[in-house]
C-alpha cells in the first residue's frame, strides 16, 4: 500500500465525493482524509471538518496525518458565485493561497487544483479552443480560476511546487448532488427524467457547451497525478474534453430510453455564461503528455446515467 497521506479539501462536492472513495481505493481507506466546512454522510474513512479559509487549521491538518498530496476542490462555483462575487473571489482565492503556503511550508510533494472551462471568455475560437487560448473570463468563478492557474505555474517556477490541474468542462455523474454550475442542467435532467418528471432548461436548446462523464472526470484526474513529472509540460491547467452537445440533444437521447420524457426551455442568466464559454475543447497537450483519452460518448453516458439513477432511487424508496 501507498506511503502517501492525501488531504481531500471540499470532500463533499459534486466531483470531491467520487474523488475522495476513487482516491480511497488507490490509497487505502485510512490513507485518505476527507475534509469540508460541513458534516455529510456516506464518508467511510477519516474525516473532519476544515475551513480553508483558515490556515492554522489546515496547516494543523497536514502535520497530524502526516499529509504528502493535497487535493485542494473548495470553492464558490460559476451561477453561484455571480449571486456574491466578492465573496466569492474572497473564498475561492483566499483558500488557493492557504493550500499553496502550507504546502509551501510543510514540503507538501504534490497539489490538484481543479480549473475550469470558465477561464475561457471573448475572443477565443469556440470550436476546439486550444491550450493556449488567451483567457477573458467574464465570471468571478472564472476570474478566480484563471488567476489559480497562473499562481499554480508561479509557485511551481519560483519553489519548484509540483502543482497539476485540469480545466474540466461541465462534469456529469449520477452520485451526488448538482453543486450551482452553468453547466449543471446536464445532471438535473436526468434525475428528472427517471423520476418520470418533466424538465424546464434554463439554457437554450441549442447551446452547445463541452461535458464529460464522472467516470472520466476522475480517471483523468488520477492519470495526471500519477504521470511522471518530467511528462507535465502545462503548469497552468491542461484541457480536458469528453464530449460536446446541446440541451436538445441530451433530450433526444434521453427520450431514446424514456419516450415520455419532455424538455421545455427557459433560458435565465446563465445562458449568457454559457454563451461565453467554448462550444468544444482541444485536448491535445494532454494526450500527448500523458496520454489521456475518455471512454463515454454521449449514448453511452445516457444509458449508465439512467441505469445508476434509477439504482439509486429506488434503494432510498423514491422511485
């Protein structure tokens, strides 16, 4: 079994739940200690409660456990955050400075820094939109994100931190929750379409925006962080891609499984987020790297979503 000690920071999120058991099974249960501002069940291994925003207390955290990586996911998401933007540049920066100095401090061997889609903004080409797309983010979400990226590449040139992320598009999976994302209608319309319940969108039919499975989501993010260092040639944020489509035709391949099912749209203040981003991502720097290629299209996510859903319902008597 692993040496390695790995803090999970925002444990509880959409992605940082699935991270936090797909890090379990690679490092041993005991090896991996979850943490969140707040108390959630189904957490079967060490957990406990943590503030990013104070750094005594993460710092304590990494001295007690003997930490070695950390996965640093807290923060104010896109639709969110405009709802609070200085509390959000507050939460979302102040945290990535506490991480980034305690590692710091504490000689911490490796850091996940999650980026996002959300650094894209204007003047970018849409289609494809390569690694090195100059970034005009038009969210404080984005904002945040785009200035983590080049703090991860500052502290990783001025201290020699090993610092990985990846720039996820919308990320769908049926374990947990949507935590307030633009992208988050693509997770809501499945839950309704297994519970029989018809949909309202709050994007346009037709707005395009890139997405990839839970799945592949994690599997990127381990492969990353095994890769051998001397591999990592973006100390940014590398693009990720797994697919692309629009609300439209997530419906008609839900309505190939559930026929019924109807979608009606409402486009809200999202739909000029959305609109802002990239429609599709070129992903080539990380699969030259480190050789990274997802699994799921969007037939074959439809049909695992549907099939975990309806698992899940119906174990907790909602179906």
């Amino acid at each position: 079994m692993s040496k390695d000690k790995i803090l999970v920071i925002g444990a509880n999120g959409q992605i940082g739940s699935v991270l936090t058991e797909a890090l379990r099974g690679t490092f041993g249960t005991n090896n991996v200690v979850a943490t969140d501002i707040r108390e959630a069940a189904g957490h079967e291994g060490p957990f406990e409660l943590l503030n990013v925003l104070d750094a005594k207390a993460v710092a304590d955290a990494v001295e007690r456990h003997g930490i070695t990586q950390i996965y640093h996911l807290a923060a104010i998401l896109s639709a969110k955050g405009e709802q609070n933007p200085l509390q959000t540049w507050d939460i979302n920066m102040g945290g990535l400075f506490n991480v980034f100095e305690v590692a710091r401090a504490k000689g911490i061997a490796k850091i996940f820094f999650p980026s996002s889609i959300a650094v894209f903004g204007a003047d970018i080409p849409r289609q494809m939109t390569p690694q090195n797309a100059v970034l005009k983010p038009t969210t404080v979400y984005g904002m945040s994100k785009s200035a983590g990226e080049l703090w991860s590449q500052y502290y990783f040139l001025k201290y020699g931190m090993d610092i990985r992320s990846l720039r996820y598009p919308g990320v769908i999976g049926w374990q947990s929750d949507p935590g307030g994302g633009t992208t988050d209608y693509a997770v809501e319309i499945y839950h309704n379409a297994v519970k029989e319940q018809d949909y309202t969108c709050f994007l346009s039919e037709n707005t395009i925006l890139p997405m990839i499975y839970m799945d592949d989501a994690i599997r990127a993010t381990l492969e990353l962080m095994d890769a051998e260092a001397s591999k990592i040639n973006v100390r940014t944020s590398y693009n990720l891609a797994g697919m692309s489509f629009s609300p439209s035709e997530i419906a008609a391949t839900i309505q190939l499984e559930k026929p019924n099912f109807k979608v009606s749209y409402a486009p809200d203040f999202r739909q000029k987020i959305a609109k802002s981003w990239p429609e599709s991502i070129d992903d080539s720097a990380a699969r030259n790297d480190w050789h990274w290629k997802p699994k799921y299209d969007l037939s074959s996510m439809t049909k695992d979503m549907i099939f975990q859903l309806q698992k899940k319902y119906k174990l907790f008597g909602a179906l």
